[in-house]
C-alpha cells in the first residue's frame, strides 16, 4: 500500500441552500461537507491523503440530497504531479 496526495479546487455553483458533498477515494467515504463559500469568488482546496493498494483508483464527488448545485474540479494534483481527471494509476 501507498501513501497518495490528492489535492484540487472545488468550486460549487448554488443559489439558495448550502449544498452537503462527499468525497469519495474508490468507494470509500472520506469526508462530507457543506459548502458555504460565496460561490461567486470562492472556492475549497482540497487536500486529501489516502493510502491505497498498487492499482487504479478513483476519487468522486457526490451530492447529498435534492440540490441544483454543481460542483466543478480544477487544479488537480495528485503526488504534487499536475493531472487532468481524479482517476489515478498507484505503481
């Protein structure tokens, strides 16, 4: 097993209540939140450690409950490495 650094931005388009989200690293919970930043100027760097088997991995977010949220990712790094998507390949 490897220790595996996620990190990214997550911006979330709401309008009246404060959208619930979870992170997710395979099918496994890692944290739920609820995201009360101005969604106009603001967004949340994550910083997600796991420590995964040697293989393909992927890290999620869900939406909790009825919302018209969007959650948008960008930034993504995983080990300090720029990637493009949350889906990740441990050797």
């Amino acid at each position: 097993m490897k220790n595996v650094v996620i990190e990214f931005d997550l911006y979330c388009d709401w309008q009246e209540n404060y959208p619930i989200y979870r992170i997710y690293a395979d099918d496994d919970l890692l944290t739920e939140r609820t995201y009360i930043w101005d969604n106009e100027r603001e967004f949340v760097r994550e910083r997600i450690v796991v420590c995964v088997d040697i293989g393909s991995h992927q890290c999620r977010i869900e939406k909790v409950g009825t919302t018209d949220a969007t959650f948008i990712v960008n930034n993504i790094n995983i080990n300090d490495e720029p990637v493009k998507s949350l889906d990740f390949v441990v050797a």
